[in-house]
C-alpha cells in the first residue's frame, strides 16, 4: 500500500505517548528506529508489546543499528516482563530478515499473507 505521511506520524506519536521509542544515530544523523506498543493477541487476555514500526535507513543495515535496537527493545519488554512480538510486513528480503531475527532468539511464528496489494 502506498506510503502516509499522515498515517506513519500518527503512529510515531502514538508509540510515543503510550508505548516507547528507541532511537540510533550514526553520529548526529538517526539511522534507524523502533516503536512498540503495548497488545493483547485476539486470543488472549495477556498482554505483550509488538512493533509498531522498525526502520534503519539503507545506508545504515550493515552497522549495528538494527541488532542494537532489537536488544533496546528487547531488554524493554523483558523488564516489562512481557513478550515481544515483531512482525515482517515486507516482502523482500525475507530470508535474511528471518535469519536476522532468528540470530537473536526469536521464534519463528508464521507468515502475513496478502492478496491484491
């Protein structure tokens, strides 16, 4: 679907002012972000955090940006003693995203299936 200014500003606030943002620079320059939010799953009353948004700038994905925000991120919800859920809305790519995430402990807990997008 095609990009929202509106939308992707809305959502950063929102992460903001009840969930949280993590941030990494190279130098002065954000090289890439996560935000997550507290959930419930369909199926359960308990509650976990899941990305909202996770982005490193292309220039930036073989620094340490990325592994460095899943930790961030992960270290957050563990002293929330919550589970963190993120998801790959992408297509491409999505064997290395799966080894990535995989590196750092992560279960593999199925797929996003699209059709007409």
């Amino acid at each position: 679907p095609p990009l929202s200014i509106r939308k992707v500003t809305e959502t950063a606030l929102n992460a903001h002012e009840r969930g949280k943002i993590f941030v990494w620079k190279d130098g002065k320059e954000i090289a890439g972000a996560i935000g997550l939010m507290p959930t419930k799953l369909w199926y359960s009353e308990a509650e976990i955090w899941g990305d909202v948004f996770f982005y490193v700038k292309p220039s930036s994905r073989q620094s340490r940006a990325a592994v460095e925000l899943m930790r961030k991120a992960d270290a957050f919800t563990t002293t929330k003693n919550r589970p963190l859920f993120v998801a790959v809305v992408s297509g491409e790519d999505t064997l290395r995203k799966d080894d990535f995430y995989k590196s750092l402990g992560f279960k593999y807990l199925g797929g996003v299936y699209a059709k007409g997008v």
